[in-house]
C-alpha cells in the first residue's frame, strides 16, 4: 500500500470551535476534527479519493482520521488536522526547554485505512490512556 | 414575555467581545437567542442549555464507568488529594474569573502545587520572549481608530478570533481610520492560503517552520542591506516590496498566533518579531500583540504575576515561587513523573495535550472541574461540573490587550451547580481543617 511523506501542523477551524463548545463527545467534534486535511496533489499521490480513512503515523505515535481535501489551500506537502485529540495522537511532545510541544512541523507518514473507524474523542484518549490503540 | 440582557460579554475567545444581545425567557432562567455573537460564542450560550448536561459531580470506578457522588464527597476528595500529595499540579485557568484564579493560587500557595495555566501550549513562549526583549504593545481600541498597517503573522482570526477583524483590526471605521478597511493595509503570513489570507492584500505562504528566516529577512530590508534571491520560499522582491508597506504606514500592527509560538525556534521566533517591531519604530509607529486564545488566559497571567511575579509555569512546592519553563511546565513534568497529583479547572488537558502527557493524568489521582463532559473528565478520577462563567456567573476577564472586563451572569445556573469560586472556597476551607491537624 502506498505511504506518502508529509509535514504535518495543527491549529483552530471554526468548525473545531463551534464543536467544542457543543461537547467534545459528539459526533460533530469528530467530525470536525477527526481529520486531516490534504492537498488535493498529495491526495492523489496516495492514491485515494476524499472521505477515505487514513492511518497517520509518525514517530510518537499513530491515529485513524478522515483524509479531506484542503479548504485553506493550495498547500503541497503540509497536511493539516485540527487541534485535538487525533492531532495530539502523533504530534512532537518535546518542549526544548521552552514548556511548549512541538505541535506544528511534525514529519508524518499517511496510508490509506479504508477498512478502520475513526474513533470518538472520549473513546480514543480512553484507549489510548489504557495502551490499547 | 422574553427580556434582553444588552452588553453581555462572551467568554470564548481572547477578543473578549462586550457586545452581546442575550434574550432570555421571563423567569431569568432559560437563553432564547443569541445576537452579535460569533458561530462559537453563540454555541457556547446554548451549550449551557443542554439538557443532557452533567449536574453533579461524577467518581470514577474500578470498571471506568462513572458514579454519581454528592458535592460534599467531591470537596473531601478534591482536599484530600491535594493534601496527600507532594507535589500536585493545579493547571487551566484560563476559562474561569480571575477570582476563582485567586482563590486556586491560596489553595496551590497552601499545598504546595505547580500552577500552570494553559499558556504552557499557547503563548507560553511569547511570554519568555517578552521576559528576554520587552514588548511594545497597545490596546485593541487603538488599533481600531489609528492601525492602518495590520499584519497577522501566523494566526487565522477568520477561524479563531472571528470576530477580531470586524470589531478591532480590519473594517471598523475608526477616528484616524475613517474609510474602515480602505484606509489598511493587510499582511498575512502564513503557510496555508488561510481565509485571513484571502482577503489580505499581501499574502507571503512562507516555507512551514521558516518563520525566524522571514522576520530578520524583513528587518535586513529595513536596513537596505543585501538579501538572497529567496528567503523561506519567498522572493526577494517580495520581501522588500512588504518592508516598504510597513515602513509607509502611519501606525502598524503585529498579531501573531500559534504559527510562530508553536513552530521550532519558538520563544526566539517572537523575539525576532518584536525586535522587528522596534526597528520598524525607526520609521513610523510599530506596535505587536499575541492573539490569546481562551478568553481569560491573559487574566490568568495578570493574577499568577501579580501575586508570585511570574505568568505561568509557577512552582510553589519549595514554599515559595520559582519559574523555569521547561523543568516547571506541565508537559515536562508530566512526561518525566515528576507530579503526584493533578488537578485541572477551566481547560481541557486530555484533547490538548500530547497524548503521552494525557496518559500521565489518566494514572494518577486527578480532578477535573468543567462544565462539559471533555477527554480530560473522563480519564480523571472525579469530574466536577460547575456553573459557566460569563453566562451563569459574573467574574473578572482580561482582554488580549491586558484590559480588564466584568463578565455578566445571563442566567442562573441548574440547581445546586456550583460555581468555580464556591467549589474552591469549599476546598480551601476544607485544606484549613485537614491541615489544622498537621
């Protein structure tokens, strides 16, 4: 299965806000931020149409989310997930001595996980709390 | 018959908008509608209406599930923790009223605990910079009647300050910015086509990461001093056609958000920026200002600073204040062990955190005092939910400018909810007692 090389940050959508103030437990949270948002050349470079699940790894850890395509694009290379818990999932936890994780600028590896749900907020930091995702 | 409560604050954002129009229903106790808000400020009011809404506080059990306990065991519980343990982290802060702030630092200053509020994952290093280099900063009024050079660095407003531009720094009619957006001139810097990009008239899609390059390019044109062709992916050109809308201006404006804070180089990023402002000031007037996000973040630092001197990241455990970020910093200590104990008001750890440090708070004793149902409540031992601040109680918020504004109480909160100031007051009361024993 083909894997693609990407650079990966984080930050605030509106959706994310709006979201988040609705209750991190619902689906429109997930919805909202179970994603991650990619140019529409990098998409095709993995071979995937949008809406199709992806598993996206890098060196601190994994998560499933949604690949979409970029709405604030174009933007080759970078890829995009919404603060929260799929991003925090697999961003650099290192704060060199500032008190700050490395949240933006994360290398990544992005494949395609067509048959893997994207988990709850609730569900996923509960399992990955317990080792078990 | 509805009435209107007018000049209703929102307790979102740092832009702490005064401007809200709340219709609630005649026996003060149900919110009909929402006027002026932005999408998220207007949800947040009608969140607190939900009515799946936890009432009471909730304890973890053996089996993960949740069982309803009463505030009294909440209180013993919350004491006891803090009591036992040597060294207790007290983080978030920073969506609650400084007073509530107050009464958490008695608490923290008695059991000797690590306060930490969430500018340890947001500003925290534009703080350090300022402690390096100073800053030259304004109140957002004015910008509003003077700013005609308006650059974001870094920061989208459109998606998380959305009412910023339309109140403060882009089309408002001011006294010397008559024309309203005719009058500015707008910079984004960002390396995504943002939707702040797409309206601005100048906008540079750095290289992700490069943005120290960019900043000492920007004060090496100001100096007509030699450049490479390109500098973080932008063309020379560019760079010095950008210095030359700076300096033309007549009063100019830096934002700047988690673009810079949280990219590597960091803290040296603002440094950078504000220096650049200071050369700007050479030319024409040059302020810089950090687009907080929770709406009492800068609060939290205004209260931790003027009662321990420093604004984050405080360390009381020795019996009196230290400040290192990076050894007394939340992730750091929760990556190396090094806390017992954590307890957590006003901000949401486990969806913002890095997991490694979630998985932290999930293993130790831990309370979690919200008012929704959040990662962080459901990996804690106890969640206690309280009253909202600035919708079901008053308080006092600081605006990212470090102005202080009273929230409004809109509507009374469910019956026997608690606000945050109570819950504290109970715990501290309670930390009398157990320590009056010591």
């Amino acid at each position: 299965m083909a894997k693609l090389k990407l650079n990966l940050i984080s930050g605030r959508t509106i959706q994310q806000g709006v979201a988040m103030e609705g209750g991190k437990e619902k689906d429109a949270y997930t919805k909202a931020c179970g994603i991650i948002e990619m140019d529409p050349s990098d998409l095709k470079k993995l071979g995937i149409w949008k809406g199709t699940n992806v598993r996206v790894t890098s060196e601190w850890g994994s998560v499933v989310v949604k690949a979409v395509e970029a709405t604030q694009g174009p933007h080759p290379g970078l890829a995009y997930i919404p603060m929260g818990p799929w991003a925090n999932s697999v961003v650099n936890p290192r704060t060199y001595s500032t008190g700050m994780p490395t949240f933006k600028g994360v290398p990544i590896e992005v494949e395609p996980a067509m048959n893997e749900p994207v988990l709850s907020s609730v569900q996923l930091v509960q399992k990955k709390c317990r080792g078990e995702a | 018959m509805s009435k209107s409560v007018t000049d209703v604050i929102c307790p979102f954002c740092g832009t702490l908008c005064d401007d809200l129009e709340v219709i609630v229903s005649d026996d003060g106790k149900k919110i009909e509608d929402i006027y002026n808000a932005c999408a998220i400020g207007a949800e947040k009011f009608m969140h607190a209406q939900a009515p799946d809404r936890i009432k009471r506080p909730r304890m973890q059990q053996p089996d993960g599930s949740y069982k309803e306990v009463s505030y009294d065991e909440a209180v013993e519980y919350t004491a006891r923790m803090l009591y036992n343990a040597k060294k207790p982290l007290m983080y978030g802060w920073s969506s609650t009223s400084c007073e509530a702030q107050s009464v958490g630092h008695e608490i923290a200053e008695k059991v000797g605990a690590i306060v930490d509020n969430t500018a340890t994952v947001c500003h925290g290093t534009t703080l350090i910079a300022v402690q390096d280099v100073g800053i030259p900063s304004c109140t957002l009024g004015e910008i509003k009647n003077r700013a005609d050079r308006i650059i974001f660095w870094g920061c989208n407003p459109c998606h998380a300050h959305p009412r910023h531009q339309s109140r403060y720094s882009v089309f408002p009619r001011g006294f010397f910015t008559n024309k309203g957006h005719m009058n500015r001139k707008v910079i984004v810097v960002d390396p995504r086509v943002t939707d702040t990009a797409k309206l601005a008239d100048y906008h540079y899609q750095i290289e992700q990461g490069r943005d120290f390059e960019l900043l000492s390019a920007f004060r090496v044109a100001l100096r007509n001093e030699p450049l490479p062709e390109t500098v973080a992916g932008i063309p020379r050109e560019k760079i010095i056609e950008g210095a030359e809308v700076m300096k033309s201006g007549r009063f100019g404006i830096i934002f700047f958000g988690m673009g810079v804070t949280q990219s590597l180089s960091k803290n040296h990023n603002i440094d950078n920026a504000i220096m650049l402002t200071k050369d700007l000031n050479e030319f024409t007037k040059f302020s810089i200002m950090a687009m907080r996000g929770h709406y009492n973040v800068t609060g939290s630092g205004q209260v931790l600073g003027w009662q321990f001197g420093y604004p984050f990241s405080v360390d009381l455990s020795r019996g009196f204040a230290r400040y290192n970020p990076g050894e007394t910093s939340s992730n750091d200590l929760l990556r190396r062990g090094e806390v017992d104990a954590v307890f957590v008001l006003g901000s949401d750890p486990g969806a913002h955190f890095p997991i490694s440090s979630v998985r932290k708070i999930a293993q130790l004793p831990s309370v979690c005092v919200d008012p929704h149902i959040t990662p962080t409540s459901e990996i804690s031992k106890l969640h206690v939910p309280v009253a909202f601040v600035g919708v079901e109680v008053g308080g006092n918020c600081y605006r990212m400018d470090n102005v202080p504004i009273e929230a409004r109480k809109v509507v009374d909160p469910p019956e026997g909810v608690l606000t945050d100031v109570e819950f504290l007051t109970r715990v501290n009361a309670r930390l009398d007692q157990l320590m009056g024993g010591k």
